[in-house]
C-alpha cells in the first residue's frame, strides 16, 4: 500500500471504478466484501493490482484489462470498487 | 511410469456418503476440468469419440458429459474458475472432482495467471494432476514464451503443450492419463489438511473445508473453516510468483480478434453489430428454418406424410370419432399433431436456435453483447447475462424458460420467466404476427411493437420493485473473439436439441391430452363461452375471436391463426394480437414453467398473464375502436 499512499499524497484521490475514464490505469484500492469478492480474486483482481479499463459502457458497466485478458464488471459491481488512477508522468 | 498409474482409489468413504451422481464404478474416473472457454470440450471429444452421455448432474441442472476411453471413465466438467459451492456449476465439477482418479486440467496457455489458481487448488486438494497447457499456437502468435519445463517443476505435475483445435499434442494424452500424479501442495495448508484428515476421509475436501466450504463441512459435521480468504489470497500469490518465472512476454501485437471484441463493446460500434447479428439469425432462424423448411416439414412430412399415415394405422381398431380416436388422432391428438409439431415444427426450430447460440458462444460473441446490454437489463431487474434466455424466447418460450436455470438468484429466475411468458412471443406466433400486421400496415405494426415492448418494460420494472432484493452483478471474464469449430459447434447443439427434446416433449403430449379432454368432456366450450363477453363488449372483437384465444392454450401459433379466418379491422387486428401475445403461452410452458418455478408461481403468471392481456388490450381497444 506505500504506492498507493504515494499517489495519495499527490492529491490523487480515490474514485468508484464507474467514474474512472476509459483508458485510464487503476490501482485497485478496495474491493467490498460479499460473493463478488471471492470470484474476483480467483480472476487475480485483488487490492493493490493494476489494470486498464478499455470500455465503460453509459450506465457504468465496465471492462477492464489485466494480463491480456478482459473482465466484464456489471454497474452494480463497478460503483462499489474504489480505484485510483495511475499516472506515468509521477512514477 | 507404471508406478503413477492411475487405478481406482479405495472408495470407502465416497461410498459411503453417497455422492450423487457417479455410479460406483471399477472404471478408474478422469476428469476434464478447467477455466470456461479453455478448450476442455475439444479434450473430451477426441478421447470419447461419438459416445457420450449427456445428462442432468441429479439434484442441479446442469448438463454434463460423460464418455469412455480405453479403461478410463471420462467426465467433462463444467467450466470453474475455482473448486467451490459459488454456483450450480461449481457443485457438479467439485463432486466429479472429488470422485476423478486423475485430473486433466485444461490451462488456456495465453492467460495462464487466470487458470493456475484452479490449478493450485487441484494440487492443493492432494488430487493426481496432468496440466495440458492449451493453445500453444496462440502464445507464439502473441510473442509470449511460456517456459513447460519450469513450470512442471514448479507444481510437481507433469505438463504437457497442447492445440486443442488443431489436435496438436494430442498424441500425448494417453501419457498425461498415466503420468497424472500429485503435485507441490502449500506446505503450512498440507498441515493443515493432515488434522482434518482423520474427520473427512481425504485430502481434497479436508482442503475444501478448510476453505469455509459449507457443503463439505456439513456433509462430514465438521465446523467449516474460516480461512477462505486468507488461502485464496496466499494462493493467487503464490500463482503470480510462478507466472514470474515461466512466462516471458516479448512485445505484444495486437490481435484482429481482439480489435473485433473491442468493437463489441464498444456502445457506437456494438450496437450496430448486435443489429446485425440478429438480423443474421433472424434471417437464419426465421426466415429459412421457420418459414422455409417448417413449411416443408409441417405441410409435407407431418400433414401429408405422418398424420394420414398413423390414423390409418388405427383405424382397424378405434373409431376416429370415439373418445379415444379423438384423444390419439383427432385434431388435438397426441399421435397426429403432437406429433407434427414436436418433430416437424418445434425440433428445426429448436436445432436452428440452438446452433445460432452455438456460434454465438462460440465466438466469444455472447458475453460480449451480454456486457453491452447488461445496464439495460439492470433496469428490469436482470444482468446482461439474461439476454441468452430473453434470445431464445423468441425462438421457443418453453426452451428459454428452461434456460433461466443458468441465471445467478432466484428473484431474476423468477422475473425472466415471468417476462418470457407474459411479453416475448415465440417464433411459431411471430410468424402469424407478422403475417397478419403486414396486412394491416406500418401503424397496426408500430402500434403492436410499442405496445408489446412498453409491457415488457412496465412488468420488468414493477417485478423489479415489488420483489426487492438485489441484482447480482455481471461478472465475467470475456473470452478471446474466436472462429468456432463446426464439429464444437455440430456437437453442442445436437446435445442441447436432443436434451431439451427429451425433457419437454412429455409436457407437450401431457397439454395435448389436456386440452383433448377438455375437448371431450366439453370444458373447452365452456372456457369459451365464458371468454366471449369479454371478447365481444371490452375488446369489441367477434365472438369467434374467443376461440382463437382458447386455441392459443394449445399452441401460440394456433391462436394467431385462428384470427385468420375472421373479419378484421386493422384495430382489432392490433387489439386480437396484443391479446394473443400477452396472455398464456403455450401449455408446454406453462408446464415447464410449472417444474422449473413451482405450482404456486407458475399459477400466480399464468392468471396474471390473462389479466395483463385483457387489461392492455382492452385498453387498445377503447382507445383504437
């Protein structure tokens, strides 16, 4: 989590991953407990691992990329996952 | 390698608590297990050749497949992501799972991060192990390197490179069977696994409860652990420090198939393909299979052909216009049009929808439109992975009910069907739909479709609402866009048409008796003149009209057709079509319905759907006539 306290302290927030932009590279802060959880760390989504959104559908669906493979997230699911954006130009 | 044969392991303890399912067999068992969309299909269909068993996993619903090669019982499992009690699906492959002799785990070499977690867990539960690592011809495409050698060293298990598609190493099957053989298990969960031992009975479901599986715990009366979390996460680490090592990624190309997958999801392009796509299968499905072939197979092989030919097979022996002439060849009898209709009208039908599906899913095409459609669907209470039996209701309600097995809870089982019975019609019933509004021009057709579509939406919504609870969210990992292989494709849908024939035609010779007695006993008269007032004052249709709608119990299509004879404003067209499109479906359906959702609900929509429809269409009528 240093990483992410770095990006923190640049003033990055944290935002749900239906408001993050299409193309952008996100840190996966914090994902609710519940059923979903589980499943999203067998697909190897956990806190603190980076991914790619290639598609955000009006309404909030989105598909994120990670390792050449895409998962669909529903609306429902994407607004309860925090995320935060990663910049290259600070790394 | 004689000394890692596979031979059948001592059964007591599964013997004992009576898995369901697997006849204790002296066949040693191999599994098939994998990622969805890995190939594990094509595995399978090579060892087992044409003689397979499809059937029902007892106490789910999920088909599985079962064949023979050499001495081994070969099973394909439903694709996992993990051995768990998540879903139906996981249920089927954990049973097979812990049954196997041997495990094939099918790895897609190309995500290989992804499928190592099962493959961890299948190691971890002390089962014997051969990893065939799949579309190797993929990987070098992509410039990937994916180092086998270190990678069987690392888990312990033998690996071999596969093609699936191409057949490619498949010659080393025989060797993978043999050579299956436990690999590294965690050392602190192999532990671990050792105190439960003595509760359980074996390894693998000491792993499972120790993963807080509930199901196993209870079946040994064991408290279930409540570490789940903490090994799924210390395996996906452990998973990620072996991808460190055996692969290496050269620089990355982007694919076609990917650029076209993109397209699918992306909301500008993505909806003109799914335009496009349906426009394919209709022209498919609804055009060449439902009016050309059916024409031919109903009129020719049913009518001309079948028909005449069983009636005159018992005639010698039962009068035609006796009760039980009535019954099995009158004009409702179940040797002559149950017949006609299972095997001549509804059989192309169902093989040529199955087969679109096929492609569909195949191609990697149907979680992609699921992902696009899936907030729209969230509005009616459903996630994008409902539009497969929302799809195939317009091929065959009754098939598409069955279908809403596969749906993630109850509440959205219970609004699919319920939107499926009330407001999507069926292809037998488009047919006379559009035959009739096409006579009765663009504004009897805007009028229906509107009208028709607003009630799905308001009934969506309300089910929505009322029932409470929540969505479960989409959650799926899109599959690479794909060329599907015609065998695969050949495969599926001649299992899929082949079960659904076998668990619904007994409801269609069950409706057809029904609706004979009825006609015998003269119920049928009665339900019709009870419906006429209605027809005639709220609907302001001709009394005839009445019988059309009562038809429309039997057979969707009959109650369409039943409208052709009758002398029709292009209002009362819209009205009589409105009618016949909301209330009941097929008796089949409801029948279906009946055992898939239970007495109770099943008669809560089918009441319902005669008010809805006398309701809106009532309402037409006041403001149409």
């Amino acid at each position: 989590m240093i990483l992410l306290d770095k990006y923190m302290a640049a003033g990055r927030g944290v935002l749900p991953l239906d408001s993050a932009a299409k193309g952008s590279r996100l840190l996966i802060v914090e994902i609710p407990p519940g059923r979903s959880r589980m499943q999203l760390i067998r697909l190897g989504i956990l806190e603190g691992e980076a991914v790619r959104v290639i598609e955000r559908m009006p309404g909030g669906t989105v598909v994120i990329e990670k390792n050449r493979r895409e998962i669909a997230i529903g609306a429902v699911l994407a607004r309860t996952l925090l995320v935060a954006p990663i910049r290259f130009d600070h790394a | 390698m004689h000394s890692h044969a596979v031979k059948r392991a001592p059964r007591e303890h599964v013997e004992k608590h009576n898995h369901p399912g697997l006849a204790p067999a002296a066949r040693p068992i191999v599994a098939l297990v994998g990622n969805p969309n890995v190939g594990k299909s094509l595995v399978f269909n090579y060892l087992s050749g044409m003689y397979v068993d499809v059937s029902n996993y007892p106490g789910t619903t999920i088909e599985f497949t079962q064949g023979r090669y050499k001495e081994f019982d070969v099973f394909d499992t439903p694709g996992v992501y993990g051995i768990g009690s998540f879903s139906d699906e996981e249920n089927v492959t954990r049973e097979i799972v812990l049954q196997a002799d041997a495990v094939l785990n099918v790895v897609d070499a190309v995500h290989i991060e992804r499928d190592l977690f099962l493959t961890m867990q299948l190691i971890d539960m002390g089962k014997k192990v051969s990893v065939l690592l799949n579309f190797m011809d993929e990987v070098e495409a992509l410039g990937l390197q994916v180092d086998a050698e270190l990678l069987s060293q690392t888990l312990g298990v033998p690996v071999f490179r596969t093609t699936a598609t191409k057949r490619r190493g498949f010659d080393r099957l025989d060797e993978a069977i043999e050579q299956a053989r436990r690999g590294r298990q965690d050392a602190a969960l192999h532990h671990k696994l050792h105190a439960m031992l003595a509760a359980v009975g074996s390894e693998a479901e000491a792993l499972l409860v120790l993963e807080g599986n509930e199901t196993i715990a209870a079946r040994h009366a064991v408290a279930s652990g409540t570490e789940r979390e903490a090994i799924a996460i210390d395996r996906r680490n452990r998973v990620n420090r072996i991808i460190d090592v055996v692969l290496i990624e050269h620089e990355g190309r982007a694919r076609l198939s990917a650029t076209i997958g993109h397209w699918a999801i992306n909301p500008w392009s993505g909806v003109p393909m799914l335009v496009a796509a349906l426009y394919l299968i209709y022209l498919f499905v609804g055009r060449l299979v439902a009016q050309d072939l059916v024409k031919f197979t109903e009129v020719k092989l049913g009518q001309e052909l079948w028909e005449p030919w069983v009636r005159g097979l018992v005639a010698p022996y039962i009068v035609p216009s006796s009760w039980l002439g009535t019954l099995l060849v009158g004009e409702f009898g179940i040797a002559t049009m149950t017949v006609t209709y299972l095997l001549f009208l509804l059989l192309p039908l169902v093989v040529a929808f199955y087969a679109a599906l096929a492609l569909m899913e195949d191609s990697g095409y149907l979680p992609r439109l699921a992902t696009l459609v899936d907030r729209a669907l969230n509005a009616v209470g459903l996630n994008g992975g409902a539009v497969i039996p929302l799809i195939l209701g317009f091929g065959c309600v009754t098939m598409a009910t069955i279908t809403t097995r596969m749906l993630g809870s109850e509440r959205e089982k219970r609004i699919a069907v319920a939107i499926l019975q009330f407001a999507v019609p069926c292809s037998a019933q488009l047919a006379v739909v559009a035959a009739l509004l096409s006579g009765a021009g663009f504004a009897a057709m805007t009028i229906y479709s509107i009208t028709i579509f607003a009630t799905f939406v308001a009934l969506g919504t309300v089910l929505e609402r009322v029932l409470g609870g929540e969505t479960t969210p989409l959650l799926i990992d899109l599959p690479p866009m794909r060329l599907p292989r015609l065998d695969n494709v050949i495969r599926k849908t001649a299992y899929r048409s082949y079960y659904f024939m076998k668990e619904a035609s007994s409801w269609f010779f069950l409706g057809a008796l029904g609706v004979g007695v009825m006609q015998i006993t003269g119920l049928l008269d009665v339900w019709q003149d009870l419906l006429a007032p209605v027809t005639t004052g709220w609907l302001q249709l001709p009394r005839a009209a009445s019988r059309a709608f009562v038809m429309g119990m039997v057979r969707r299509d009959f109650g369409a057709a039943g409208l052709y004879q009758l002398p029709l404003s292009a209002p009362q067209i819209v009205v009589a079509l409105v009618t016949i499109t909301l209330f009941t479906p097929c008796i089949a359906s409801v029948m279906v319905m009946v055992k898939e959702r239970g007495l109770k609900e099943a008669a809560i929509v089918w009441s319902g759907t005669w008010i809805v429809a006398f309701i809106v269409a009532g309402l037409l009528s006041q403001l149409l006539i």
